[in-house]
C-alpha cells in the first residue's frame, strides 16, 4: 500500500494529502473499482501516522463517491468513480500544427468556398424557428441526409430517427458512458492501445476496462473472459495501431454481443481514408441490433466544426436521448444545416475525394522516407487514415524519444502514452498535414533521435 499512494507525511495537512493521493490512485485505476482497502488501523501503521488522519481521507473519499463505506464489510473502492471535476480546471496547452501530429486533417484542404456557399444557402433560406431551441438530437432534416450518406458511403443501417448529432465524437463517448452506467454497468472495455481522449471521456462515468489489441485487432477472448458487457472497438482503423479489424474478428464481437446481452461502440473515426481499396463497411451495418456507430467530421473536414453523431439500437434510444438532454439543449444548428447541405450537394464527396489523393500521397512519403532513414523498423497500419505507427526496437523509452522530437520541432505520440498496459515502444505518426517535403525533412530530424536513443 505504501508504493501505492506516496504522500509528504511530514507538517501540516498530512490529511489532505493522503486524500489527494488515494484519490489518484482510485484514478489511474492502481486502486481498481471494488478492491478492498486495509483498514484504518492497518494502513494507519503501514504509513506511519496517525489513525486519525486516515480515518479522515476515508471518511472525505466516501463522501465524495471514490470510496464505499460499509459497517462490518470495511471499505473499498467503488464501482464509478465520480466525474473528475479536477478536468475542468486543466489550462490547455495547444500542439500546434507541428510536423507528425497525429490526429489532424490537412486544414488548409477545408473546403472554404463550398462551406461558404453552404452557409450561406442556410442563412438565406432558414426561417426564425431554425434559431430556436430544437430537438437536442439536432434538426431532422440534417439527420434524414447523414442517415443517407452513413448508408451510402459507410453501408451504415440507420436512419434519421436513431441518428443523434452531437458535439464532436466526444460527446458521444460522454453520452454512452452515462447511459451505460445507468442501465446498470460496472465498466466499459477498450481497445489497449487506444486513443487517450477516449478513455477520458468515457471515464467521466466508469471505470474503463483495457483490452490487448494484435494484428488482428481487439483480442475477443479476452474480452469475453472480462466483466464487460460493453465495448468501444476502432475496426476500420485501429487507433492507434493502424489494424483492420479481421472478418474472423468481426464475426467473433458480433457472436459475443449477442450472446452475452453486449453491447459494441464503433468509433469510425476515420474510415473514409482507405488507401488501398475501397473502405470496408461499418460494422454496424452487419449488426445494428448490437452496435452503437459513432462518427465524426473531425477528420474528413476539421475538429473546430465539432460535428459528430451516434446512431443506436431502438431500445437504447430513450436512455441515451436523456443522458443527451442532461448535458446540452442542442448543437450549433447553423453549422449542422451546413453540413448537410454539404453532403446533399456532392461537395463533401467531392472534399473526400481531394482529400484522400492528397493524403496518399503524403502517406507514400512518409513510408518511403522511413524506409530510407529507418531501415529495417517495422510500419504499421498504412492501409487507411491519417496516421501509421513505426515500431521501435525493444527496450527503447518512446516517451523519451517523444520529449526529444518536440524539442526538435516535431510532434509524434508515444506509443506508450496510448497504454494502459505494458507493450511495444513504437511512435504514432501523423502525415496528413504536411507536405512531403515537409515529412521527409522531419524523418531525416526524427531518424537521428531515434539512433541516439
Ligand atoms: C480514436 C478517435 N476517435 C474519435 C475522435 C474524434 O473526436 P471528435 O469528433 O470529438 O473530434 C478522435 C480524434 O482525435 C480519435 O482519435
């Protein structure tokens, strides 16, 4: 227990600070959801201090939630663990748009003059009403054309009735967490690696449960042999591996849903980029009794515009439209009817098309320059999105290598830093925004940090 919270036990306060460390503890899941704690005699001891200070981080913790309180049972963790107010207070510290960033579109692609044509479509043609507070779910028109769109391009079966627009794919996560947890959820699975910011959205709720990833995709044995009865899966595209989820895979999630009452969130964050062939349909389109789809425009025209949606079985629908009123009144409308007003009129197909040439391109770049600087590292997941990840050797600190990159200008992530769990060292390279002139110089950069490390 000592190794698990350390804390300055000297001056005043010392209560307070065993508080703040057990609280992180229960945070980063070193004290996992249920586990049983020792009692305040036994810890008082084992930390050297009094009785009375733990009697008091107990008694702090179990009234705000991290902690259970039972006479006779003594205390453990509890199942959800409260939303981290502490998250709203975190300033933010922009990347920028430095060269290997993943996660970024090429923002000087976006398509100004068909969204200014859009917009301006909306401004002049809406009545008042369009100002007023609408459904939160976002206005049935734009959900009738990305209902179309979702089917056509992604082979998605859904339709503007189980369609919800929300803020971002975010949102979406936060709206699944909290409708999970009311439906009597004790955890969520992940894919490990997997993208940080959705398992801190999802964590806004409940407890996240990682599970391995292989180059096949999520490991469903594992999956099976844990307590999770929902999964949040990236087939079309690993984040951040790059893998394709396998048909065999595919068939295997499907049969644990439906055997187990499970539920499957397909993030399809970035499936319109497919390199190689066309991209694979969504994995709601072959299960939609047992998948959530969520999408986003983030990546196929740009973050800021904070376009995303879900689409859920009817059953789900009440829950997760009232976790979606609790959290907002609704999106921002005029930006809404402009997108749809894009994909009516062929202008987001025509942005994709453009857009995916480009990024070919700029990936072809990036494999070749590392192939060149690099020699003999292992690349992976090249055959769709915005990003591909370079092994590295064993042994190597990513997290170190990182540090030195963004010192040197440049900003990979650390495949550590998308683990939960122990794993390969490798770097998530972005190549979308950059030019291939740019991606070769920073290899060139990038490549000599590596050999020093
Ligand atoms: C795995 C994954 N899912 C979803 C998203 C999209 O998030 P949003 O739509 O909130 O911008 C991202 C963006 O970085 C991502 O990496």
């Amino acid at each position: 227990m000592e190794a698990l919270v350390e804390f300055d036990k000297q001056g005043r306060g010392v209560a307070g600070r065993l508080t703040a460390a057990l609280r992180t503890a229960i945070e980063q899941r070193r004290l996992p959801a249920g586990s049983r704690l020792p009692s305040t005699r036994e810890l008082a001891a084992d930390l050297g201090v009094s009785r009375g200070v733990v009697v008091e981080a107990y008694e702090q913790l179990v009234a705000e939630g991290w902690l259970v309180g039972r006479r006779g049972s003594g205390t453990t963790v509890a199942a959800a663990v409260p939303v981290r107010e502490a998250t709203a207070t975190v300033d933010f510290v922009p990347v920028g748009l430095l060269p290997l960033r993943p996660g970024v579109p090429d923002l000087g692609l976006f398509p100004r003059a068909a969204w200014r044509r859009a917009y301006e479509q909306v401004l002049t043609t809406m009545t008042d009403a369009v100002l007023d507070y609408g459904d939160p779910a976002g206005p049935l028109a734009v959900r009738e054309q990305l209902a179309a769109y979702l089917g056509r391009v992604r082979a998605a079966r859904v339709t503007a009735a189980d369609l919800l627009l929300t803020s971002g794919a975010a949102q979406a996560f936060t709206i699944l967490s909290r409708m999970l947890l009311a439906a009597g959820h004790r955890c969520v699975a992940i894919e490990d690696p997997g993208s940080r910011g959705v398992h801190d959205q999802l964590a806004t709720a409940l407890p996240v449960l990682p599970v391995p990833v292989d180059d096949q995709g999520i490991e469903v044995d594992a999956l099976s042999r844990s307590a999770a009865r929902a999964v949040v899966l990236t087939p079309a595209h690993q984040f951040p591996t790059g893998v394709v989820l396998s048909p065999a895979r595919r068939a295997q999630v499907i049969a644990w849903a439906r055997r187990t009452g499970g539920l499957i969130i397909e993030d399809d964050y970035d499936a319109e980029f497919r390199y190689d062939r066309d991209p694979v349909g969504c994995l709601q389109g072959i299960a939609p009794d047992v998948t959530v789809a969520v999408g986003s425009a983030s990546k196929a025209l740009a973050p800021a515009l904070r376009l995303g949606w879900l689409s859920a079985p009817v059953e789900h629908l009440p829950a997760i439209r009232t976790q979606q009123r609790s959290i907002d009144l609704g999106g921002p409308a005029l930006e809404q009817y402009a997108f749809a007003h894009l994909l009516g009129s062929g202008g987001y197909d025509r942005h994709l098309r453009r857009a995916r040439r480009t990024y070919r391109t700029r990936r072809d770049a990036l494999v070749a320059a590392l192939t060149e600087f690099l020699p003999g590292m292992p690349i992976h997941g090249v055959a769709a999105g915005l990003h591909l990840v370079l092994q590295l050797p064993a042994g190597v600190d990513d997290a170190a290598v990182a540090v030195a990159a963004r010192r040197a200008g440049l900003a990979p992530v650390a495949l550590s830093a998308c683990r939960l769990t122990d794993g390969h060292p490798g770097l998530v390279l972005g190549y979308a925004a950059h030019t291939p002139d740019e991606l070769t110089a920073a290899v060139a950069i990038l490549a000599g940090i590596v050999r020093s490390a």
